[in-house]
C-alpha cells in the first residue's frame, strides 16, 4: 500500500468520483490514476468504488471506511507538515478561512488587514457560503478557520469558540411608515413584504422559530445570503429588509434608514471553529486572537482542546 494510493482515493471523493477533475488536481494522468486505485483494491481484495463500465458511480460499504481512513491519513500528513513548517518557515505558509457573506464584509476586513501587515508571507484564502457550507468546508479539511453563525457549533467534528454577538436591523426606504413608530413589533414586520438572509427561515433557525413563537408568519418576498442584495432591493421598492446590524453604516447605505430589532430577537453568536484534529500554526492562533482581542493564544488552545 502506497501513501500516493490513498492520496488518489480521497480526491477522487472530493471531486465528486470525477477522475479527471482529480488527476488534474493531483498532476497526474487520468489512467495512473485509474491503475493506482485498482492496485490498492487488489492488494486490500475488495472494491472501494461502485462502477459502470469505466465510470464510477458510487462508494462501496467497505469504500466508505477506507475513504474514510484516508482522509484521516491526509489530515495527519498536513499536520506533519504544519509541525516541520512551524519550526523552520515560522512566518510563511498558508491559512484558508471558511465564512459568510456578512462576516467577511463586515467583521473580519480589521483582522485580515492587521494579520496581512503582520505575515506577508503567509498566503490568505477566503471561501464564502453559507454556516452549513462553512462548517463542511472546515470538517473537510478544505479550510483551516470556519466563521459562521449558529450551525457551526453543533457539529460534533469541530472545535468551536464563541468570538462575539450580534442582533438584527430593519432597513427600509427613507420615506417608509414604519420610521413613525417608536417602537416596532413583529405584527409591524409581518404586514410588509419582507427580504431577508436565505438561512433565516429554514426550519429552527431562531428568527424564524420567534415568528413562529409569536403565531405570526412573514411574508418573505425574497432572499440573499448578501447583505448588500438585500439592501439593493430595498432601495428598489420591493420591501423592507432585515439584515445583521453590523450590516448597515448610515453614511455608506443612505438613503435607506434603519430601525433597531434587538428587543425583537435574542443576540445571535459568531463561533470560530476548527477541526479537532487539526495543528494550529502560531499565525493561526494569531489570527483568532486579531478577530476576538478578548483571547489570548492560551485561551484560544484551552477553548479549541488544542495540546498545550
């Protein structure tokens, strides 16, 4: 058995059983890479990928445990790695942040900017989706960092930390009625069509659970995982618009204006996560410390069940 075999296997997965696409990836011809995971199923006597003709279409039982194997042979091959770079290149290498449209845009562009004058040597990736993408980019082994809300923390294949809180905002037209009310309700919200986060309705979320909580069903018009969509269509007459509040700068979004929601839903927390099996290089623990300033690299390790 070859380290190179099961190096194959496991982005072969990751390319969706797509051989070609791995063999580029991997910088080697579509055929060795064919031959080496047939070797390695000889050798072990059993199949790892459900086939038609030449084609693979799916993962066999004993597949799984074997895909599964590999990538914990990959994850600890990077973590080798990690080990020997933190020592002999402690200024350069590589971090890749998994996070929302929300965070990147608003929260983490003072971290970015401080850690880039701190390590220009060490090559900054940010990956944007939504918290479930988030925390399977960070589970994958495809980003050292995830920075998401809520679902991030619920999976037990991560590490997580809480960085900070967050409630909600309306925006609406600079003309709008609701700018008459003192104090706006959720009866206020529901009687207007309604843009919002794509995730914030999906089932035992907390905005759509206090809704639901209160009897009420909004009249979602229409969705975005982008802050600034959201604010585009509000700007264009077609509702009102309930974002992050971290998510509007009066100067930068006029005309549009902003009525606090905060009394209305509980604070929303940010969590940073990690896998639990992953080396932190010094710069990483670094970076979390740029982000959340009320941690330390000690802290940080005790949180993440990191090896002191």
């Amino acid at each position: 058995m070859k380290f190179h075999q099961l190096r194959y296997v496991h982005e072969v997965v990751r390319q969706h059983l797509n051989i070609s696409a791995a063999s580029e990836v991997l910088h080697t011809s579509q055929p060795g890479v064919s031959k080496q995971i047939q070797l390695l199923e000889e050798e072990l006597g059993l199949q790892i990928f459900q086939r038609n003709g030449k084609r693979l279409i799916g993962v066999t039982e004993p597949g799984r445990k074997i895909v599964e194997l590999a990538a914990r042979v990959m994850l600890d091959m990077q973590n080798i790695k990690r080990v020997g770079d933190e020592y002999s290149r402690e200024d350069s290498g590589e971090l890749t942040i998994a996070t929302t449209h929300t965070q990147a845009r608003y929260r983490l562009p003072a971290a970015v900017k401080q850690f880039m004058a701190q390590y220009p040597n060490v090559k900054l990736t940010i990956h944007q989706g939504n918290p479930s993408q988030v925390t399977e980019q960070v589970a994958a082994g495809e980003a050292d960092i995830g920075i998401a809300t809520e679902n991030i923390s619920k999976d037990d294949r991560l590490s997580c930390l809480p960085c900070y809180s967050w409630n909600r905002c309306l925006v609406v037209p600079s003309q709008h009625p609701l700018l008459e009310k003192k104090t706006i309700s959720l009866k206020d919200l529901v009687n207007y069509p309604l843009i919002t986060y794509d995730f914030a309705f999906t089932g035992g979320t907390l905005v759509s659970k206090v809704f639901h909580d209160a009897g009420l069903q909004p009249n979602v018009v229409f969705t975005a995982i982008d802050a600034d969509v959201i604010k585009t269509y509000v700007n264009l007459g077609l509702g009102i618009g309930l974002i992050a509040n971290m998510a509007y700068e009066e100067t930068r979004d006029a005309p549009l204006k902003s009525l606090d929601c905060s009394h209305l839903f509980p604070d929303s927390t940010t969590y940073l996560g990690v896998r639990r099996d992953a080396f932190l290089r010094d710069y990483m623990l670094n970076f979390i410390t740029m982000l959340s300033p009320q941690y330390d690299k000690r802290s940080v390790q005790r949180a993440l069940h990191q090896d002191l």
